[in-house]
C-alpha cells in the first residue's frame, strides 16, 4: 500500500521541476579548462528571469488533467468530471495513447459496497496490475446519503487515506436533479483546487 503513496509522491516531485537538463559548463580550479566542471543551470553570467519560471509552472498546473475511473456502477464519475472538468473514463481504463490523462482519480461512493470496490481497485495499483503509465493521485468519495457515516465506515475511509490521499464530495441535492452549476461546498474546495477548478 505504501507503494501507492510514494508513486503519487513521486510524480508530484517530478511534475514540480522546471524541466530543465544542466546547462553549460564552466571551469573551475588552478588547472582553469582542466579542473573540474560544474554544470550551471542556464546561461553563465545571465539570472534565469522569475515572472518566466512562475508563468512556465502556472501554464503546467492549468494543462494538468485527471481520468475519473468509476469504481463500482454509480460512482458518480460522469458527474465529477462535469463539475470539475477532466475525462470520464466510466469503468475502463483511460488511455493515455490516446490522449486520454493518465493522471487518475479513483471514485466511489461511501457505502460499504462502494469503499469495498475503491479498495479492490486501490489493490490493483498497489501489486502493480494496472495498465502501465497511469498514476493513481487520489481517491474521492462520494457521499452515497446525507448526514454522518456510520463509524464503521469513517474508520475504513481513515485506513483508506492512510494509504492515499482521499478527497471527499458531500451529498449535493442539486445534483440529483441535474443542476450541476451551483456554487460548490467548502467541503470540496481542496478537490476544487486540486483539479483546478475555481474554489467555492
């Protein structure tokens, strides 16, 4: 399982850098072009211009894109995918080669059946059986009733998150009647930011 949480980690890291390879090299040392080379990010004697970095970062982060994977029928994967934009893959695998974001989401709803079914997929990530090239980044779960979850299920949503950052979507009334442009809850404002969507 820990697997899992260092892959997401990993990729995070490496999503993070500027990707940039070493530049330039420049000599050093009392043997001038014999001592040892130091590799210099970018050009000598010129500083890399601030606003470029932070503008290059800002457009990865909006072309940044999630496959939502239904775990179970129901999931509500169609309607996360609405709301937050990104690719409803259903219950199939997203593919990448078709350019298909292999950055996913898994979902379902908080029932028993439905954390039964995110922990089976979550399986599947954690022996390595997935399609290659898909990261798994988080769960979202799904509110499957209003009201408190019985303790029962807060304890397995709690070994689920100790694995994997799980993000939770509260029940929505309007959603089940198709309106799905309403304001979102503060509960959801973490989701909303990690998507990219504009937070509540």
């Amino acid at each position: 399982m820990e697997g899992v949480a260092m892959r997401a980690n990993e990729t995070a890291a490496v999503r993070g850098s500027d990707g940039t390879v070493p530049g330039g090299g420049a000599s050093h040392g009392p043997g001038g072009p014999g001592g040892p080379e130091i590799w210099i990010r970018g050009a000598v004697g010129e500083a890399d211009p601030e606003p470029r970095y932070e503008e290059d970062h800002q457009l990865l982060a909006r072309a940044r894109e999630f496959s939502w994977i239904a775990t179970h029928g129901g999931a509500g994967s169609s309607t996360l995918a609405t709301v937050f934009g990104g690719h409803d893959a259903g219950r199939d695998w997203p593919r990448p080669d078709r350019g298909e974001p292999a950055s996913v989401l898994l979902v379902g709803r908080t029932h028993a059946a439905g954390l039964d079914a995110v922990s089976h997929t979550l399986d599947i990530f954690r022996r390595g059986d997935a399609p290659p090239g898909l990261d798994l980044d988080a769960i979202v779960l799904v509110a499957d009733a209003p009201g408190r979850l019985p303790r029962q299920l807060t304890q397995r949503i709690k070994v689920i998150n100790s694995v994997i950052d799980v993000y939770r979507v509260p029940w929505m009334p309007a959603w089940r009647t198709g309106d799905l442009n309403g304001p979102l809850p503060r509960e959801a404002a973490s989701l909303a930011r990690l998507t990219g969507r504009a937070t509540p």
